[in-house]
C-alpha cells in the first residue's frame, strides 16, 4: 500500500515542479478546480502546464457518506495534439488509487482522449476549463478487469 502511494505523490510533485521550470510563459500555467472520474480519482483537482503541449492534473479528495469514508488520489498526463479558438483535444495516460472504510484500496490505469471547452477562448487571460475524458482501455487491478472509463473537470486558470 505504501510503495504506490509513495511513488504515486512523487510523480505527482516532484517531476512536475522539476519541468514547471520550462513553461510557455503565453499560457496560463495553473488551474484549479474539481474533477469526477473512476481512473484518476474524484476531488480537488490541480493541472499545471509543463511545457510546450504537455499539462499534469493532480487530483485528489475524501468523502464520508453514511458513516463510510471513500478516498481517492490520481494523475493525467495531458498532451495536446490539436488546438481549436475555443477548445483543445488531449491524449494520455492516467493513473489512480482509492478507497474506502469498508473495501481495500484499489489501483486503477487508463489511456484517455479528452476535449477541453475554454471560455472565454484567450488563453492569456483568467478562463474556465470544462473537460471531458473518455478512457480505453481502462485496467482496474482489484478484479483486473478491462473496461472503459470516463472523467469530467470544472476549473478555473490562472
């Protein structure tokens, strides 16, 4: 349990700060919001870009529901692959662990393609960010299952 989680928040952190360094400075490099998905966690969420086309979305969260306490840690690794005026298409890898009070955490790991709606469209100022990510395949190591995931984000950027 401690070894996923360890390497989990260093790539989280470490590797992203590290190229945080080479940002394109005419875009805005920090968003911060809530993201919903069953591959890369369910939370508060951060995306930072990297350099060139390349962001980082870190999520995370913990919710109590009727005395059972769920928990959630992820990671996307975005790459831009097209640019339209009001919207960009990403690809990439995502990666997550939860859990909760009454079941034992579980690893999940997908390839996703998503489409990010800005509003308003000038990346160079204060926007919103609505995405929408469809993952395949989707492997859920707790019943190793192959499946299709899916995720959506509202955040502000900075």
């Amino acid at each position: 349990m401690k070894t996923p989680f360890l390497a989990l928040l260093f790539l989280t952190w470490c590797i992203p700060s590290f190229l945080l360094a080479q940002s394109d400075a005419s875009e805005k490099t920090t968003a911060f919001g809530l993201h919903v998905s069953n591959i890369s966690g369910t939370g508060l969420s951060m995306r930072n870009h990297i350099s060139g086309k390349t962001s980082f979305q870190f999520t995370g969260g913990i919710i109590s529901i009727n005395g059972e306490t769920k928990w959630s840690i992820g990671s996307d690794l975005l790459y831009r692959i097209a640019r339209m005026p009001d919207m960009d298409i990403t690809i990439g890898p995502a990666t997550g662990i939860g859990g909760g009070s009454s079941k034992e955490s579980g690893v999940s790991f997908g390839f996703g393609i998503g489409a990010d709606y800005r509003s308003p469209s000038d990346v160079t100022s204060n926007y919103m960010i609505a995405t929408a990510r469809l993952y395949y395949p989707a492997v859920y190591s707790g019943s190793g299952d192959v499946s299709i995931g899916g995720g959506l984000s509202f955040m502000v950027a900075f």
